[in-house]
C-alpha cells in the first residue's frame, strides 16, 4: 500500500504482491478514507480531548495504585496498608 502512496506505479506494485489492480485500487482508496476518518477524530473539541486525557491518566495512576499494593503485600506490609485505607475512607 504504501508502494502506492509513494507513487510506484499500480501494475508493477500488483504484479510484485500478485494481488489484481482494481483491489489494489480498492485498498487504496479504504486506506486513504480511514486515514482521513481518523484525522477528523483527532480534530475533537478540547472539552472531549481533555476527558480522554484525564481517562488516560486516572487509569495509569490506579494501575500504579495497584502494582504498589501488591507490592507492599509481598514485602509484607499487608496488615498497615489496609489500616491506612480505612482511615482514609472514614
């Protein structure tokens, strides 16, 4: 495909990967439209840009949240780890 995008000719590109032309022509064109679906995507507003970023991060910092976790119940810290999150949730 990307044969193509850089402008090598069609049925030397079809010959090589022995696919026909006309679906090479096809693959091109869904190639090209799902690019500029995409495109279009990224052009969100920034409202909806700053959810999917704050999504991001809140799922990074719970993973994070719970490596630690495991981790201190492995070093044996268990028993103060969850003395400390009742406190917090009181």
């Amino acid at each position: 495909m990307l044969r193509l995008l850089r402008g090598e000719d069609l049925v030397e590109v079809s010959r090589d990967v022995q696919v026909s032309p006309p679906e090479l022509e096809e693959w091109r064109r869904v190639f090209l439209e799902t690019g500029q679906q995409g495109l279009k995507r990224r052009g969100r507003d920034p409202t909806e840009r700053e959810l999917i970023r704050t999504r991001a991060k809140l799922g990074e910092v719970t993973m994070r949240m719970e490596l630690a976790s495991e981790l201190l119940e492995k070093r044996g810290y268990g028993d103060e780890l969850r003395k400390l999150l009742r406190r917090g949730s009181e």
